[in-house]
C-alpha cells in the first residue's frame, strides 16, 4: 500500500471506532441535492452545514450539470430530492483551457490510443470561460430539461475559494 491507503484505512479505523449513525436512512433526511465541483479546496459539507444524511453531494469537474444528470434524475426520481442547488467557485481549473487543449494534453500524456479514445467518445470536457455565465448556463439546463421536474427549485451560487463565502447567481 502507498502511504495515502496507509492514511485512508488509519483515519477510516479512527472514524469508524466512534461512528453512531448507521441507521440513516437512505434517502437524504433534508431532500435537497448539492452539485458542486470536485475541487479540493471546497468542503461542502463544512461551507454549507450539511450533517450526514441531509443531502446529496453530486461532485465532478467543474460542477457541470450535463456531466451530473445521471445522479440528479438518481436523486430526484429513485431518493426523493426535491430540490437542486448547483455551486460553482472562483478559481475554478474549469475555466483555464479549452476542449482543443484537454485533447493535446492527453495525447502528449497518453498518446495515440488514448487520443482515438477521446475522439471517439467525442467526449467534452466542458470547460467554460465566464463562471457566472457558466452558472445560469446549467441552471437554464436543469430548468429545460424534462428529466427535472417543473416544480423542483433550482438555483445557482458561487462559492469563493479565496473567501469561503457563497453568493447567489441565479
């Protein structure tokens, strides 16, 4: 094992000795869903008062809507949430790069074969120039889409890195 398993099975056995909330039901307790990017300087949980069983916390790159309808129509429609708050942040990777490079870094990295994996996936890595643009970009997403129910709140909010604090957009 590498020194960061070492850590993660030390810090999980710590947890663990003490953990008292295994009868948490599996729908979240607040039915509420949190979408979020998976950037390390964000801790969702502590930002915005999420206790264990609250919320869903959707996490990916950039905190993209198309990337997370999957584990929102999850949420919504198999866990009962009934409401979405999508959270972008300052200083988000997201906005340093654009697709063209995502594809040259790869097939510097990776080469050839990976690169033909990438075209043929067509895969975007949805990279956004403008973060509040980007915000009201997924919200109007969320909201035409007919996978989230008409009647379901969907807002927007940018967290700063720099400060800690959240401001709503949309």
């Amino acid at each position: 094992m590498t020194q960061l398993t070492e850590n993660l099975k030390a810090k999980n056995a710590e947890y663990a000795s003490s953990f008292v909330k295994g009868h948490l039901a599996l729908p979240p307790a607040k039915k509420y869903l949190i979408l979020t990017c998976m950037d390390a300087r964000i801790d969702p949980a502590a930002a915005f008062g999420i206790d264990l069983g609250d919320a869903h916390i959707i996490r990916n790159a950039g905190a993209s809507a198309k990337d997370a309808l999957r584990s929102i129509v999850i949420s919504q429609q198999l866990l009962a949430t009934r409401e979405i708050i999508l959270i972008k942040h300052t200083g988000c990777g997201m906005l340093t790069f654009e697709n063209k490079d995502a594809y040259s870094v790869v097939d510097n990295n990776l080469g050839g074969q990976a690169s033909k994996e990438l075209k043929d996936l067509k895969l975007d890595f949805l990279p956004f120039p403008d973060l509040e643009a980007a915000v009201g970009d997924d919200i109007d997403y969320l909201k035409r889409s007919s996978l989230v129910p008409e009647d379901v709140p969907v807002s927007g909010w940018v967290y700063e890195v720099e400060t800690g604090k959240v401001r709503r957009v949309v």
